[in-house]
C-alpha cells in the first residue's frame, strides 16, 4: 500500500508498507525492474529461516540470533563441534563444519617472492605440498615458515590474528588478502614464533 497522498515520481522515495505489513521507503523504479516490493525486513526474515533450515538439514543447532548473510554465526553442528559458519557458503552448498568436512585447516605456511619482494602467508588442510608448489609457479618460491599438525583452530586464529596486526599497522596487501610486501615479514614471523601453538 502506498503512503504517500501524491505521485512524487519514478526514481523518488515513497512511503509504502509491504503485503506483511512493513512500512519501508522505495522507489517505483525498484518495483518495476524487480516485479516486487522490496523490504529488508521481509528479506531479513526470509534469509534468517533460511540459514535455520540449511543448518538443521545438516543436523546442526544455531547458537546465535540471525545477523546478515555474510556474517559468520556460531552454530553446533551434529558431531558436537562448535563452529562459525556463514549463511552465504551455506546458500552455496558448502557444509556446516569443515572439521566434520575433513577440512581442518591445521597447517599454516609463510612464503616469500624475492624477486618482486612480497610475502604470502596463508592456511591450508593435510600436507601443504601441493599448495606450496601452486604458490612456487606464482613466485613464491622461499618457505620461510611452515607448521603441520596444529590444534584446533589455531591455524586461521594466527591468520586473522597477522591480518588485524597488518590492519593496524595500516599495511594494505598488494593484492588479495595475503599478499603484502615484504617490509612486513618481521612483523608476520614476530606473531607466527610468538603463537603458543608454535612452541610446543
């Protein structure tokens, strides 16, 4: 139902409240192009039951309130374990716990391009050899670090953990997320020799 007492034109905000009831702001353009009528709110509550049913499909328990679609909630999945998962890889088919998945992230590895003077830093599953040699044709060819076998989550809590330090430090990666230039290495092998996981 439209709110407003006139007509103030196709690509001007209007008042309206959606079939449920929702009084929302759109533009007649909007409705047009999409054949509907748009509302956050609406898709907010589709997209919460959603992600509720793609988690119990997969035997698992949401642990939090819905946030958005790319925000990571914390859930139980059927095994027992307690993991952050994003609707959005949900959506796209990928499973609820990557430790169940068998894709434990439980290796973490610093590489160095010297002749473009970048480092790259990054996580992986099983044995890092084949990730390595893919990094090695891009240039990367000196590991200057490489763990196997960590614990639980330690893998990606030292990557998040090297990323805020860089955020920080208002180092920007030259490329991706994990491609920096090679004045931060100090910094990065600062917090990988420091991480307890590192010094069992």
């Amino acid at each position: 139902m439209v709110l407003e007492a006139k007509w103030l034109g196709n690509h001007a905000l209007h008042r309206i409240t959606c079939p449920n009831g929702h009084e929302a702001k759109v533009r007649p353009s909007k409705v047009t192009s999409r054949k509907r009528i748009p509302c956050r709110r609406c898709t907010y509550d589709r997209c919460a039951v959603q992600f509720e049913e793609l988690v119990k499909a997969q035997g698992g328990t949401p642990l939090e309130p819905y946030k958005s679609s790319h925000s990571k909630h914390l859930v139980r999945c059927a095994t027992g374990h307690e993991i952050k998962q994003t609707p959005a890889r949900l959506v796209a088919g990928n499973a609820l716990c990557r430790r169940c998945a068998y894709k434990d992230w439980d290796a973490f590895y610093v590489v160095t391009d010297e002749v473009n003077d970048l480092v790259k830093f990054g996580i992986t599953s099983g044995r890092p050899q084949r990730r390595l040699a893919d990094h090695a044709k891009d240039g990367f060819d000196l590991v200057v670090r490489l763990y196997e076998g960590l614990p639980g989550d330690a893998a990606p809590e030292l990557e998040r953990n090297i990323l805020a330090a860089l955020r920080d430090a208002r180092e920007r990666p030259v490329r991706g997320r994990e491609y920096f230039p090679a004045r931060v290495l100090p910094l990065i092998l600062d917090l990988v020799d420091n991480h307890p996981a590192m010094r069992r």
